[in-house]
C-alpha cells in the first residue's frame, strides 16, 4: 500500500485495442500449449478462468488505466507447477540486457550520474550469512527456527506511510486490515511486525520493502521464512495452513505462472503483494540483486523505460519491485529460477476482482481450509489504494468489496465464538451459537479456536 | 475508546472550589497517614508528584468539565501495597447499598420496569469452571497456560468500534496504536485480539468489554491471564515486563490506590483502561457481579445516579465499568478484594497528563525497563477521543502528545535496528547505528532483539 500512497506518475495512453487483441491472441495460443502440459497436484488451482473473461471484467470496471499495480488477473485454464527446469533459460537470457546502472549515462550525455564510486546497496556485502546464523540458532536453542516439523518460524511484515491517508476513510481499511492479519496470524502461529518507517528515502514507494526486509533477516536470524503482505491485501482463509514442505527445495514462494514469467515475460505473471522469502544468503543476494532498478529518480524512471520495452503488458511508468523481479527472473533464471516457487494451486495473491463477488456462493458450496478459488487464502485490493487521492477502480466499488472481504475472512473468526455478521455488507452480528453452562464441549466448526497448525509443545521452564 | 465514542452524556457544573478543598484537605491527611506506613517494593512508584500540582494540572488543561474519562490523576506522596487485609472491610460495607437492580423502579412508579423473569445476565451460570478448565489443560497438554516459569499464556484484548471514526483522523492514530500493541506484544510473546464487534447491544459502550472478556475466558482455556487495555493506551516502556509472581495469589490486577478506593470512593481510584483478569471461576463471578450496572436505559441511568452520589468526585452521568468496578469493591470488599491487586509502583495505566511534557527528561535521565514515573509502561490518553467529535481536552494538544508517546515507545523498537525518530514529533526516522557485515555481533542497546522473556524451549516435535 505504500507504493500507492507515494510517487504517482502519470501514463501515457494506451493503444488499448491493438493491445488487447495482441494479448488476447498470445493467450488463446498458451491456453492450446499448456493444455497438453501436466496438471499439479490436486484438481483444482487458481487459474480457471478464461483469460478473455478476465481481461473483458477488467476492462469493463476499470475507471482509467493507471499503471500503478494495475494488475489484470492471467488466468490459463491448467497450471504447470514446478516446472523450475532449466531448459529454457538459453533460449532467453541472452535476448534480454541485464540492468546495468552504468550503461543507463553513457549514450545520453544526462548530466545526472550516480557516482561510480558510489552505487546504490542496501548494505555491506555479506557472503557467509548462513554461517552466521547457524552459529547463532546453535547458541540460541531459544529461539529456534522451527516450531515443529513443517512449521516454520515465519514473520509476517506488511506496513503503511506514518502520516494519515489523503483519503480520510483510508486509515479506517488500513485498520480493518491489520486486524485481519492480527487473527490469522495468531491462529497460525505468526508474528507481525508492522512498519511505518521508511528506513532508506532512495528507496521510497513500492522499493521501500526491500531495505525492510534485509534488516528483518539480519535482525532476526530465528525467522526461517520472511512472509511480505501488502496493506491492500486481506486474509479471506482463516483456516488454511501455508503446506510449508511443498517449499523445503525453495527459497521464494510468490503466486504466479511458470508460462507467464519465462514465456510471456508479462509483468504480471507474478505479484509482490504477498511472499514468502526464506531467511538465507539465498535472500540476501537476491535482494542485491533485486534493488538496483529501485533508487528514485533517473535510475527508476531509466528502468521503467527498460521494463516496459521488455515486458509486455506493461504501461508506461517508473520501475516497480514486481516488474523488475519478472525481469530478474527472466534475465537470470539460470541464478535464481531453481529456488523460485511460482505458486498458484492457492491464492498466496488472489486478485479480488473476480473474487469478491462469487463470495455468497463460496459460503454455499464449499469451506474454508481450500486457499483456492473456492475459499482464496488472499484477496488483494490490487489498483483500489484507499489510502491515496486516485485508485483505478471506482471508489465505492473499492470500499463496499473491501467490506464484503473484510466481513467474509471476520465471520470465520467470529463463527469460534457463535457469532456471524448479519450479512457479508454489514457491520453488525448477530448470534449463531447459544451460549452455554459448559463451553469446553462445544466445538467450533472449523476447529479454528485450538487448531493443531498452533499446537506447540513447551518442555522444560526456562 | 469504544466507551468514549459511544454514548456521552452532559454534566452538571461541579462547584470546584468546595470540591477541591475537600479534596486537597482529605488527601493531606491521608499523606500524613500512610507515611507511617511501609514502603513497598522498590524505592519509586508512581505517586511521586504532590496531589496538588496534578489537580492543578487538571482545570489548567481541560477544555471543559467532561465526565466520560474524565481521570485527574490522584497522587499520595507514598503508596502503600499489598494491603488486601480485611481490616477495614466490615467498616465501608453497611454504608453502602448493594446495587439491586429490581429496587431501581419499586418506589418510583416507573413504567419501563425490566422484565423480573429476564433479568440482565452475561450468559448461563458457571459454577465449575475452574473444575472444566483444569479437565482441558490436562488433556490439551499441547495448549499449556503457563509458558514457562512467571510466564503465564496472556490475550491482550482490546478493540474499537466497527464504523469509521466520526473524526477523520481518528482511525490514524487506532492504526499507530495496534502497531504500537503489536509491537510490545510481539517482544514479550503476548497475543492480541482485537475486536470489532458490538457482542451484546445492551451492554454498548464502556460495558462492551464484559461480554467480550468473558466470551474469551471461556473459549480459551489455555489463557492464564486476560489483558484488557483500551485504545486509547500506548505502550511507552517496551522493556518491562508484568512481574506476573508478584499476583500469584490475586487474580485482578488494576494500577489504583486502596486508600483511594476503600478509604476515599475515589472515582479515579483505580483505572480499568488497562487491567489484568486471571481466568478462572473466580473472574466469571467478578464479572457477573460487575455487569447489572451496564445494560443501557434506565439501568444505566439510574445506576449512574447511584454511583455519583456514592463516589467521590464522581460527575453527573450514565453508570461506566470503573465507577462500578470501584463502588463493587467497596460495597463488596470482604468478598473481592483478597483477590485484587492495586498496583502503584508502575504504570500499569499512566494518565497522559503529567507524563506527556517529561518524555525528553525522561531520555535524558533514564531508560527503558523502569515502567514507572520515570519511564512509564503505558501512557494513556483518557479523556482524548480522538476517534470521536468532543473530547474533553484541545484536539491539537491531544494529537500531538499521542504523536510524541507513540514516536517515544517506537524509538524502542527502531532502535533494535539502529535507527530513531528525528525527533519525539518527527514521522521521520534517522540511522543511528551503520550496517554491518557482521549484524549479530551487534546488541541492540535493550537487548529486545533476543529478550529473556520471549525465549521459550521446545521441546520434541508435534
């Protein structure tokens, strides 16, 4: 959300049907090849949905294209996971520059030089950090890594500007919003850590969680997974547990498509709104090499130049972190492409605009504890940035749906106490549960109030 | 704040001068009384500063005469603790009568008479609670209620209304202070849950909490203790820990004076903004006993006559849960308070007042840890309502010092990673500590990076 609340640019207009129908003919043409491919691990995924249907709702309830996480939903109807083969990675990291900031100067005479003395970092090089912190776990049986077998120690950090929103409503769904992360994370066992301090100015906006994220490493060698939440983003499965042990190979899990990011190169092939990083030299570096589009100013504006020739879909506006890790991963896949986890049998980011109104119908066919496009773990207000002065969607539409998730992900939570909303648009509830003269033999129907994803076992006092 | 927001009602002029002569006279006697007394634990406490400057203080700042939190901070000189003894029991409770709902309406001919088969209850009587519970820690081992040695699980409960606030930047300043709880919460392995739902429409307002806390106590076996704190309340010193060994036998703990409760019937005797409820049999009767004062109406308003005229310094208005919780102890001392704990020698609840102005003394001449006058756990902003239209102080004195209390608390936790507010008023942030290549040969000055209190042992795996 702080990347939408700071640094706006205006786009230039786009030549929307020469585009769409150069997207819509790409897509039909994946839609046949990936048919044909293997279907993961279990029936049912996020990409359901024909990618015309999407890119027509999206059209059709935009208010204006705005390139700020303007983020149309790709859908292909099967998925391929886990395809982290390199088979592919000749064929395209020699037909795309890496980002040198160097080269940014050169041809163009601009008087504006970063000094070559002086290159943006996010900090000292560090080479031996998982050294460093299997030293520390080893001395610190205190603080260990894991609670559990496939239970990760994981951070969750989200976080939003330290002044009040432009928008006065805006501070009341940043607030609803933290409390629904507040009771996800404590059924599953996860600390927040809920910044609203921005600890590098060159690094403002959307770019300002990467310097966040290094020091949260750093600082806390016990995390073992780094969980990154945009403040747009809600928790509507309160009772799905992140299924950690598909990720024991891995050291980023982020929602997207194989197909999309090293095919298509689209910049929306993934999203940044919601991730897992796992805490390592792995992360470190890639975070190095992840930053340097991300200094404002000329090297951002640059950048931007370079995502949007080279990726498509993409509008005209200054580099931001998802465009620039489509292109990393793209760029480099040989370096990073086997430890990165493009996830989307779950909604780890789930678009809300072809979520939020199936939501009466999720409660009538199906459960929570899917993720999925039947129950999503994540519905995220990608474009709606009730914080700030200009979303890219109807303000309304934006604030009602924001209830409706809000409400949707709150009943399952007020279900373990006998409680539900009168109705997914309504602040008030209303008792489902009577109370009773001996409430330890009642069980909550999702099992939500002792889950066993929460369970620890404590030995010894300290 | 939920109680600040909702229901205020208008108070008669007090004829101050009568009034603080009495006062200033009573609490002079009483200063030469309990000097002869025993200094508790610790040389400081919270009573430091002369009765007389905080009155003072008081109607030199308040805009104008509020009674909805209205709280001037009553100070002894010393303070005296631990005195639960029964000695004084027999005296103040024939004085007073017991609050009976069915004699509100007997003389006085009133229409609206509640219903004689329904009167107002919290749910269905629990008599074997302690007997339920205790059946359910033995066969939940995996949920233990102590986490280790003076280390029981605790809930930290608090919340706001569900509506955006009627001053736009009131949802702000909720924002920073659940980020605020968040963080003392996450270094001192403390869960929060923070509600948004009106349980009981009866029981609105300040009484809201009764509902809620006692839904908790019996949904969660596991918690040991219940941390009530209003929204208004900040977090200051984020290294103190609750000395949870000093209430191994009581099972309420409220920042207050006993002199101020069972001598004097002060109104502001203690606070319940900010209270510790052990789970248990006990608590359930405590709250059944404290609720008949709540249902809103006629009760509310007649017993809000009741406690005026009981209660010292009390102004004219509805009955809140301190009042009642104040007169309940009075009335009924020898049956509750064995069990309840004034604490005075920290902040537990620190009226803002006379906190506020001394952050910059304060981290000139001591440090984080203190939790009393000198380096308060928890500022509170009574009488602020920032959420709200009218306060009872000047909305810009208010903001302002909640800004500086929220920057002050933070400063402790940025701190942790080497960075500090420019200044109290500043949103800004500056480095104070460089990067490393080697971050864990680095302690954070407090040491809340790795604290003692948040290390637990775990044992085998689930």
């Amino acid at each position: 959300m702080l990347e939408r609340c700071m640094g706006t640019q205006r786009v230039r207009q786009i030549q929307r049907a020469i585009h769409q129908s150069k997207v819509t003919f790409l897509c039909l043409f994946l839609t046949v090849v990936v048919l044909r491919g293997t279907i993961g691990a279990g029936k049912f995924g996020t990409p359901e949905q024909d990618f015309n249907d999407i890119r027509e709702h999206f059209y059709a309830h935009r208010k204006r294209v705005e390139p700020h996480r303007v983020l149309e939903e790709v859908q292909t109807t099967t998925s391929t996971n886990g395809d982290t083969s390199n088979e592919d990675s000749n064929k395209n990291t020699n037909n795309y520059e890496q980002f040198d900031v160097s080269k940014l100067f050169v041809d163009e005479g601009v008087q504006e030089k970063p000094d070559p003395n002086k290159p943006y970092s996010l900090g000292p090089k560090i080479s031996d950090w998982d050294q460093q912190r299997a030293e520390w776990l080893k001395n610190n049986p205190n603080f260990p890594n894991f609670l559990g077998p496939n239970k990760p120690r994981v951070l969750l950090v989200t976080g939003s500007a330290p002044k009040p929103c432009d928008n006065p409503v805006g501070d009341h769904y940043l607030l609803k919003s933290i409390k629904n992360k507040i009771d996800y994370c404590r059924l599953h066992g996860i600390e927040i850590f809920y910044n609203m301090a921005l600890l590098d100015a060159e690094m403002a906006g959307f770019w300002a969680k990467l310097p966040l994220i290094r020091k949260m490493l750093l600082s806390h060698p016990e995390i073992e997974f780094l969980w990154w939440m945009d403040s747009d983003a809600m928790f509507t499965d309160m009772a799905f547990e992140i299924p950690w042990e598909r990720y024991k190979d891995h050291n980023l899990v982020m929602h997207g498509w194989n197909e999309m990011i090293y095919d298509e190169k689209n910049w929306i092939g993934l999203n940044t709104g919601s991730f897992l990083l796992r805490n390592g030299q792995w992360a470190l570096d890639l975070l190095d090499a992840w930053a340097p589009m991300g200094p404002k100013g000329k090297i951002r504006d640059e950048a931007g130049k370079i995502l949007t020739r080279e990726l498509k879909g993409r509008p005209v506006f200054e580099a931001d972190d998802q465009s620039a890790m489509v292109y990393l991963l793209v760029t480099q896949r040989d370096k990073w492409g086997e430890k990165v986890y493009l996830e989307n049998h779950y909604y780890l980011h789930g678009y809300w605009g072809i979520l939020v109104d199936r939501y009466e119908e999720m409660i009538e066919n199906y459960h929570p504890g899917l993720g999925d496009h039947r129950w999503p773990l994540v519905t995220h207000f990608v474009g709606c940035k009730p914080c700030g002065k200009f979303g890219d969607y109807p303000v309304e539409r934006c604030l009602r749906q924001m209830d409706r998730a809000f409400n949707f992900g709150d009943n399952q939570i007020l279900n373990m106490y006998g409680f539900t909303h009168r109705s997914l648009g309504s602040k008030k509830v209303k008792r489902v549960r009577n109370e009773t003269s001996t409430p330890l033999e009642v069980k909550d129907e999702l099992g939500l109030l002792h889950p066993a994803f929460k369970a620890v076992k404590v030995s010894a006092s300290l």
